[in-house]
C-alpha cells in the first residue's frame, strides 16, 4: 500500500494546496475545461482550504490558519487569528490578544515553536511566568501556524494543552521573484478618551510593512527579507477594587481576627451596621480606583532567511529574527482607601453575600473630611527584544533516507526603557474625606464622598514607588532528527535533542512610605492640578450616570510634579528607581531528549494508518536568587511599616526530573472523505520560574497585621498530562468539512500555593509592643493606629527606636517607630510550592466550514466546550486550587470573495473563566466575565497588483469586567473603544 505522507510535511502538504489554487486561477480557460473538477479559489478562500488540507493530511489532531498570500495574514495579530481555531481563547492586554490558552490549559503550559524551534518569553506583566506574548510578533512575515492538539515525540516538551508551531517564509518554498509593500492608517478611538495628561497628541499613526523574496541560479540560492514597523497609541480607562477584597468573613464571629487569613485587629460587631449575620460569608473592599491610561507602542520586526542547495539532496537555511516592542504608558487616578471603621451597608442575600452599598463613617472636621481623597500619577516605558539565529540543514542521500540538523540561539529581554522605571506610582492627596460610599449595585462602582474641600486641604504628593524589572530568557538548542522509510507504508522516525534554557527575572523598589504627607500643599504652585471629571471616561458602563458620582478629581504632569516633590524632600534620589537589583532570580534548565517513533498503514478492509513513539527526557534544574537581608521593621504610617533590608546575598538550589512520554495516533477512512480518528499521548508543562526559585523573598511593607513573601522549590517536578482524543472528520468538498473531537486530559504534578506562618530574619514589630500596649491602656482601640501613633510620639519621643517627626496639616504625629528587641518577632506568611495537586477536565469541539458554491460567500466556525469538576468554590475561606483559564467558546466567521472583493466578519465569544485564585488582598477568586468582540474586514483590489482594505476591530465597543466571589464585588471594569484600520498594499 502506498504512504505518501511519511514523505510529505504539512507545511509542503498546505504550501502546494495554495500554489494549486493559485495556479487554477492563472491557467488558460482551455484547461480549466479539460478539468472541470478543478475548484478555483484565491485569497482568504485559498488559506482556508489550506487549512482545511492541513488537518485533513496530519498525524494526530491537528488545526492551523495558512497566510492567504505571502506576506498576508488572515489577522493584523498572531493571537486574534489563533482564536478562530476551536479550543483556543486569548487574554488580551491593551486590546490586543497576547497570551493563548487551548482546551483550558492556561498560558504557561503551552508550548510555542518559531519554526519548530522552541522559544524564550519575556514579560515584565508577569516576570516569572513562562507564557509566550504573541504581542511581540507581527503577522506579515508568517506564512502558518500549525496547533498540534495531540502530543509528538519530535516536538519539544511543555505543551500540555497545546503546542505551536510558528513558521515564517521561506524563498524554496515559493521559487521566483514575490515582492510588496503595505501601508496603513490606524485610528485608535480609545486614544481621544482620555484626559489631557495621559492622552497621545495623535490618534491616527502608521504602519509599513514589506517583503522581498526571490530565488537565483536556477533556485538553488533563495533570500528572503521581511520587515515591519507599527505604531500605535490607545487608552484605556478602568474603575477597580484595585487591591482586592477582605475576607470573606463570617457574620457570626465577633471581630475580624478570628476568622482565617483575617486581620488581628478587632472590629466589634455594633461597629459594622447591618453586616450579614450567621454562618454567611462576606468581605468588604479595601479600596475603590478609577484610573486613566494612555499608551503608546512601537513595534518593529525584520527577518532575513537565506537559502542554499549545493546539490538537490541537501538544502541548508540560515535565518535571523528580530523583533522590538516599546511601550510607553501614562496614568492619572482617583481612589479611596477604606479604613475599616464604623460602616453602615446593605448586601445581596444569600452566602457569600456582598455589598450593595458599603458606607463608611469618616466624621467631619471644621466642614471638612480628614481623610486622604487619593490622587495618583505614572510615567514608566518598557522595552522587549526577541532575538534568533538558527541554521538547518536537511541532506536526503535516498528517497528512503532523511536526516535533518537544526540549531538556533535564541533571547528575550525585557526592561525599563525610562529614567523613572519600569513601572512607578507618584501619589497625592488632599485630606479632607469624610464618610465615603460605594455603591456596587450596577456594573460601574460608584463613589460617593462626604466633606471634599480641595481649598481647606490642598493637593500635596504622599507616597511614591519606582520599580526596575527585567527579565531574560535565553535558549540554545540543538536537534538532530532522521526518518528512514523501511517498507513501502512504513516509517521510522528518530531524533536527539539538547536545550538548554536560561531564564533571568530581577527587580528593585524605591519604595516612600510616607502616605500620610510627604511634602506640604505650599511645595505645590495650583497651576500644577488639572481639575478633571470622572462621569465623561466611562459613559458605556451602566451605572457610571448616577448622580451620586464623586466626579471631581485632579489630574498632573508626571515629571513636573516629581521633580517638585524631589527638591521639596530634599532627597531627590528616593524619587528615582534604583540603579541595582534588590531582588535577583537566575534558572538554568538543560534538558537532553531522544524519541523514536515508528508510522505505518495498515492493510485491513478500511485503510488504518498509525504513529506510535515514545520520547524520553531528562532535565537539570540549577536555581539561583539573590535574597535581600531583611534588618528591621519601621513603623512610618498608620498601617505601613516598610523592611529595611541590608546587603543581599545569593543562594542557590537545585533539582532534576526525567520522563518517558508514548505517544499514540491511529486514523480510520471510513470513507474516502471520512476520517475517524484516535490519540493517546502523556504531556508535561514545566512549572512556572517563580516556583523554581531558590531563597526566602520578603515583601518589603508589612502592615498591622504581619507580612508576606515567597520561597522556591526547584525539586518541583513538572504538571504532568495523560491526554486522551477522539475526532470525525467528513470532508464533503474540497472546502467543506465538519468535525467533531472529544477529549480528556488528567492532569497531576501541579504545584499547590500554600502558606506557611514562619518568622524568618527574626523582625521584630512594634504592633503589640510595650509602648503599643501601653498606648492601648491609655484609651487607645486596638483599631485606631493614629491615636496609638500620637500617644507613642508625645510621651515617648525618645524611646529606643523612636524618632519624632513634625505634626502634620490635621495635628497628627508623624515620625518611625523601630521594633525592638523586647517587642514581639513579626509573623510572616511564606508562599512556597509542592507537587500536590491533581485535576481532569474533558470537553468537545465542534467544526464547520462550508463554502456556498460558486457564490463567494463562506462560513466557519466552531464551538468548544471544556468542563472540569475542580473548580473554585466561592462559599469557602482559605487558599484553593482551581483550573484557571477553563471555558467555553464560539466562533462564527461569515467571508464573501470575488475578483474585487474580499469581506469577513468574525466574532469571536469567550465564557466566564476564572483568571486567578489570588487578588491584591489574598485568596480571592477573579473571574473574566464572557466577553465577545466582532471584528471586520474588507478588501477591494483594484488591480491585480494594487489593493485597498479597511478593518475595524472591537466594533461593538465591548467592556472588560472581572468580579471576585459575586458579580457585585467588582474587581475591575474597563472601557476600551473601536480600533480601525484603513491601507494600501501593492505586489511588484
């Protein structure tokens, strides 16, 4: 029996599908009458052939989009495009798809290849995490992705829900001169919706994009050259419980600090007017923010690639890929910090119960609040680079014989690209808050505050943190592969690996706790505050016309207003990141592999085809992290007492695991166009950098009621999947198909995120200290930190460890307070990881593709269920752990095409999903509520060369929402806007 496909990739399997329609567009008419089965389609209905070629003809489960053109991508971004295949969803940042997750495996355990080539990650959004930013790519130079559902013994490991294969363009693959240039106009709406400090001068920006590929001496040298430049500026606005909720709490207990994970504070129950009672859950929130963000990005990408065929048994390809992404962001924000006083509320029925409207009662003073109405300011810019260099050679000494070389180096580096950092917060206040509401019963919190008086309490900078990261991922790889056909339908295929993967995550903060007033209104001239309203950047979101809307506050420059509070301190340093490290985490993986596998087709009444191998795989972790020395706690504001930290030191740790992963696929024609098929394979995902780290990291403010921090383990082994999937296919024309695959995965191995009480460093806290205590005796409630910080400074000013301060602008003490020996060693809650948690989800996807005809118009979509019975249980206290990223989703793609036109229209709908077990204040679920965003396109070509497009992308201007254990404990709610596009690309 023949077996052509052990010959064939899918790469060349898709490629020639293209070139065939391509060529049936071109032939004579004479010809198409000699071959009337002949369909000719061009463009985006020749891609989606392709891709239907490229499932139909693979081994295992296997879906992909193929460039309609060289150089045109379906998508203007690799990760919207990746959402149209079943099972894929995105999570999108700046209104753009960055990170993917398949089949409710969550970014970090999904593999990403550049030309079969495994690639580093880095990204300062999470500095730790090993998800692969599809943001960083542009889409022009890419001519497929292929998305291996099912695992292979010749791919590299870490996909567990998926892994994907990036392939750029290559000269032999399409021999002659392809040439053009595009240019485009971006309009970003969400751009004119911001205030004027944060706004970009211009909505409108640009993007060119160019390929030349051509191949000479009779094709046997070939050069392709690629390159792009994108700019754009956007905005978003964002009202959020920024650090989270706390609690939940039970209405049956007497004050906060029985309850797990609660503050020790006490908080009498006749305190808190009309909480839930009973064994109801509740929790209240720690602040309300609205924030105001305006970007601007820059992204350029280059490829060279060169090709050489020396003889016509042997093809060698050297290629470079460069790829910049620079962002630069701005923001302006208003929030109010609760202070967990007397309140008075109302709350949803039921447990876990929420707040409706949470009051709380700040007295007034004079007419005025005493309060801070916080204000707050940013200025950071980023960069990314990715680099490669690889050279392949592939030598075919016979038509049974194949042997194949591939080596790459390749880096990712991530850092500030400003003087003020990576990130920063410069905050202000004016302290006249009184009794403060928020009222969570619609979408969009409102904020309501008593007593406001910017001209009693002038604006003047509190607090600042400028922050340094960077990270570093570097991968050397090498794979020698062979495949030795050894019958007429059979073929063996094996293989060497070696990687070695070297990741690098650092950071330091220049940390002012001074947020009851670091400066004075004086230092302020008033033409620096730009009184803005609140109302006008959230008019989408229900709930944000409420009359009752805080809707003053006041908006600055950056710069201006730091270089002020610099002078005014006196400490212009302490308003500048940091030139070194505080905190220095390096790990080292090298991993060795070998794989056989072994193809075959089978001689029964319906023609069986199957690839069964085997990969085995050992890997040295080496863990590495520069630890700060914690020396003591200071005690600088009500409920801040910040580490001082002396010289760090390194320690390292390290660890080792090996595998062996079969691996099964079995396909059946039932008939000539049906397909039923099966697979068995076992998977691993690498655990996350952070949970590999070696030391003991503190975090650098400890509150009343302890602190936190985090502790590696590089022994940890690696998430483990037994991955089962079963798929019918029927392919009932050339372009149609529908499908429907079922599959299973058990996963165990997963690192559980437990706390642990410990006291590392030996800290001594003055919370419950002699002069605490004795504060306490003197009348003081446990509660009210102000008066206990007034009654130390003005009995004990020279106490051991105290240092006295100027009252500030409300007759408040100020000054730091030093645990001592005799005080109490501070409590910290250490997260550290283990392998110890296990989990199973299945789900189904159903496909359909179908082309009317001769018509022009066609439809694909596709809907994808994934179910898990670990999931987060919201009437629980403590730590869980649940699968994140697990939902269900659609798309429906309508196109039309004809010599002039080509139209789609896409929407593409996620479910809700749970993004996080952990918010800014603990163990707190947040869930991404489902959002769909429609997305068009038209293409108009006005000759065969030239041709005009226009695309909107969120057209429906869709809102973002995120909530914790109820829909009304509000996380986060964010107004994007439309982004369109108009351009001209030409062909030479």
């Amino acid at each position: 029996m023949h077996y052509p496909k052990a010959r064939q990739t899918l790469m060349s399997l898709a490629v020639a599908s293209a070139c065939a329609a391509a060529h049936a567009q071109e032939a004579p008419a004479k010809a198409a009458e000699a071959e009337p089965q002949s369909v000719v389609v061009t463009g985006l209905r020749a891609s989606m052939q392709s891709s239907l070629n490229l499932k139909r003809n693979s081994d295992g489960i296997v879906d992909g989009i193929v460039a309609e053109d060289i150089g045109k991508f379906p998508d203007t971004n690799l990760a919207e495009s990746l959402q149209r295949i079943s099972g894929v969803s995105i999570d999108r940042s700046i209104g753009e798809g960055s990170k993917i997750t398949v089949r409710g495996v969550g970014p970090d355990f999904n593999m990403v290849l550049l030309n079969g080539r495994q690639m580093p990650t880095s990204n300062l959004g999470d500095l730790n995490g090993r998800a692969f930013d599809f943001a960083n790519l542009a889409s022009e130079a890419i001519s497929q992705i292929q998305v291996y559902k099912t695992s292979r013994a010749d791919s590299p490991t870490g996909g567990i829900g998926a892994t994907l294969n990036v392939m750029t363009a290559r000269p032999f693959e399409r021999p002659g001169l392809h040439s053009s240039l595009g240019i485009k106009g971006v309009y970003d709406t969400t751009n004119s919706n911001l205030p004027g400090d944060v706004k970009a001068s211009k909505s409108l920006t640009p993007e060119v994009s160019g390929l030349y590929s051509d191949t000479f001496a009779n094709n046997t040298f070939g050069v392709a050259l690629t390159g792009s430049y994108q700019e754009r500026n956007l905005g978003y606005n964002t009202a959020a419980v920024s650090n989270g909720w706390r609690g939940p709490f039970r209405g049956d207990e007497n004050n906060w600090g029985t309850i797990p994970n609660g503050p020790s504070d006490a908080c009498p129950a006749c305190v808190v007017t009309n909480r839930p009672t009973g064994a109801q859950l509740y929790s209240v929130p720690q602040n309300l923010n609205y924030n105001f963000n305006g970007v601007k990005r820059q992204r350029t990408n280059a490829q060279l690639t060169l090709q050489y065929k020396p003889v016509d048994t042997l093809v060698t390809t050297l290629d470079y890929t460069y790829s910049e992404n620079k962002i630069q962001t701005k923001r302006n924000d208003l929030s109010a910090w609760f202070n967990f006083g007397p309140s008075s509320s109302s709350w949803t029925a039921g447990s876990p119960s929420s707040p409706l409207i949470y009051k709380e009662i700040i007295p007034l003073k004079d007419g005025a609040g005493t309060s801070d109405i916080a204000m707050g300011a940013a200025d950071f810019a980023t960069k990314t680079q990715n680099k490669s260099l690889g050279f392949n050679a592939v030598w075919k000494p016979s038509s049974e014989l194949r042997f194949e070389l591939d080596t790459h180096h390749s880096t990712a580096t991530s850092g500030a690209d400003s003087p003020f950092g990576s990130s920063n917060t410069l905050g202000t206040a004016s302290f006249s808050r009184g009794t403060t509401t928020a009222d969570f019963s619609k979408d969009f919190p409102v904020l309501s505050i008593e007593g406001a008086d910017f001209v009693k309490a002038g604006q003047q900078v509190t607090g600042s943190v400028f922050t340094n990261q960077y990270m570093r991922g570097e991968i050397d790889q090498t794979q020698v592969k062979g495949a030795w056909k050894v019958l007429e339908a059979s073929e063996l295929k094996f293989g060497l690996n070696y990687t070695k993967s070297d990741n690098r995550s650092a950071f330091s903060n220049q940390q002012r706790d001074t947020w009851g007033g670091a400066t004075k209104p004086s230092d302020y001239p008033s033409s620096v505050w730009h009184q803005q309203s609140v109302r006008q950047y959230f008019d989408k979101i229900d709930g944000s016309s409420n009359s009752n809307l805080f809707n003053q506050f006041y908006t600055f420059n950056f710069a201006q207003v730091r270089q002020l509070a610099a002078t005014a301190s006196g400490k212009p340093e302490l308003y500048l990141p940091k030139t070194y490290f505080d905190n220095d985490a390096r790990t080292s993986e090298k991993s060795k592999a070998l794989y056989l596998q072994f193809n075959t087709e089978w001689d029964t009444a319906l023609p069986i085809h199957t690839a069964i191998g085997a990969r085995y795989e050992k890997t040295d972790v080496i863990s590495t992290a520069l630890v700060p020395a914690a020396v003591n706690i200071k005690w600088v504001s009500q409920n801040e007492l910040p580490i001082t930290f002396g010289d760090p030191t390194f320690t390292t740790l390290t660890g080792a695991y090996h595998n062996l992963l079969p691996s099964f696929d079995s396909d059946i024609e039932l008939t000539q166009n049906q397909k039923l098929r099966f697979s068995y394979g076992e998977t691993i995902g690498r655990p996350r950098y952070d949970q590999i780290q070696g030391g003991t990291t503190l975090n650098s403010l400890v509150r009343t009621d302890g602190g936190t921090g985090s502790q590696g383990n590089p022994s940890l082994k690696p998430v483990k999947s037994k991955n089962l999937d079963l798929s019918y296919e029927w392919y009932y024309g050339k372009q149609n198909f529908v499908s429907l695959g079922l599959f299973k995965k058990d996963l165990e191995n997963y690192a559980g995120q437990s706390r642990i009480i410990a006291t590392p460093f030996n800290l001594h806290t003055p919370v419950g200290g002699a002069l605490w205590n004795e504060a306490l005796g003197k009348g003081c409630a446990n509660t009210d930190t102000t008066c206990i910080r007034n009654y130390i400074f003005r009995n004990h000013p020279t106490a051991p460890g105290v240092t006295r301060g100027a009252d500030d602008a409300l007759g408040n003490a100020t000054g730091t307070i030093i645990g001592q020996p005799s005080d109490p060693v501070a409590q910290f809650q250490i997260t550290s990881f283990s392998n110890q948690k296990k989990a199973n989800l299945h789900g189904a996807e159903i496909n359909l593709q179908h082309m009317f005809g001769d018509s022009g118009f066609g439809v694909s979509t596709n809907y994808t269920f994934v179910h898990s019975g670990l999931r987060y249980d919201n009437n629980a206290v403590g730590e869980q752990f649940a699968l994140v990223g697990l939902s269900n989703s659609y798309n429906v793609i309508g196109i039309y095409e004809d010599k002039k036109f080509t139209g789609r229209l896409a929407y593409n709908w996620r479910g809700e999903f749970l993004a996080s077990t952990f918010d800014g204040s603990g163990p707190n679920p947040q869930y991404v509520e489902p959002y769909g965003q429609l997305d068009v396109s038209l293409t108009y070509a006005i000759n065969e060369k030239l041709s005009v497009q226009i695309e909107g992308i969120n057209v429906t201007n869709e809102i973002t929402r995120v909530h914790s254990r109820t829909k009304q404990q509000l996380e986060s709610v964010t107004q994007n806007g439309p982004r369109y596009m108009v351009g001209l690309r030409y062909k030479f």
